[in-house]
C-alpha cells in the first residue's frame, strides 16, 4: 500500500497535475489491458502488478531521480521496477505478477510519451472528453469578463 500511494501521489502531483482525467484513464487503461493479459496468463492476483505498472511509469518520467532502495542501495529511478521485482523474487514470489505489470507500464509509457514524439508518430491513447468534463476544472473562457460585483473591490486586491 504503501508504494501505491507514494507513487499515485508522485504522479499526481508531477506529470498529472491538473490532469485528474488522464490520469484517472492511465488506471482505467491499466486495468483493462491487465485483467485481460491476467485472465490469459491465468493470473487473478493483479495488485502487485498494479504497483509495477505504477513505479515504471513513474520510473520512466523521472529519470533523473536517485532512489535509495531500503536503506541500502542508490540508483536512478528507472531501475527501481527491476529492483523491486529482483527483491520479489529474492522473497521467493512469481515474477510473472511483476512482468506484468512492467509491461503495462512499458505499453503506457510507450503510447503516451515515446510514440507520439516519434517522426510521423501521434498520440493514440485520448482521454475520452466524458472524462474530461466529469473530472478536469472546466477551462477559463480568456474573452471572461466578470459582473462588476464579482470583481474584487480596492481594499481586496
């Protein structure tokens, strides 16, 4: 739990601030392509593979981090996923549940931010515009001028 929501919140509030949307259908795609790739690989138990996918799209956004892996390795934070899935095996769980994940992550990051600045490549993954308009504060109309009792007056200011 702990990785979900330090990482949820490192990408909130970095690569997905002011995109509650997207941010919403990076779950909303990862889950789908997960329980499908799961149901065919006979996997039921995707959590850990939801955290994987999470740390690598994390990972791959923040290149630049050190990271400093319990207290007793650093690296950059695009080798955090393979550490954690190393140190899943060391603790003697499947890595397939992790692979998983790493390859959601991988399908993500590649659709969404390798792809489309590719020469002749577009973006493929587009938030569905409900989502936008249940989830993203509404755009200011730049030409908005408001009602003179909603302006703030001279001692406001």
């Amino acid at each position: 739990m702990l990785f979900v929501f330090r990482y949820c919140r490192m990408l909130e509030e970095g690569s997905f601030r002011g995109r509650t949307a997207d941010f919403v259908f990076m779950f909303l795609f990862g889950g789908i392509l997960m329980t499908l790739l799961g149901f065919l690989g006979s996997l039921f138990f995707l959590g850990q593979a939801l955290v994987a996918m999470l740390v690598y799209v994390w990972s791959r956004r923040s290149p630049q981090v050190r990271v400093n892996f319990f207290g007793l390795l650093t690296f950059q934070a695009p080798f955090l996923p393979w550490a954690l899935m190393g140190f899943s095996l060391l603790l003697g769980n499947s890595i397939l549940v992790d692979l998983l994940g790493i390859a959601v992550g991988h399908i993500y990051y590649f659709l969404e931010d390798v792809f489309p600045n590719q020469p002749g490549g577009k973006r493929l993954l587009l938030t569905p515009s409900f989502l936008k308009l249940l989830l993203d504060a509404p755009e200011e109309d730049p030409n908005y001028l408001p009602l003179p009792e909603e302006q703030p007056g001279p001692l406001q200011q």
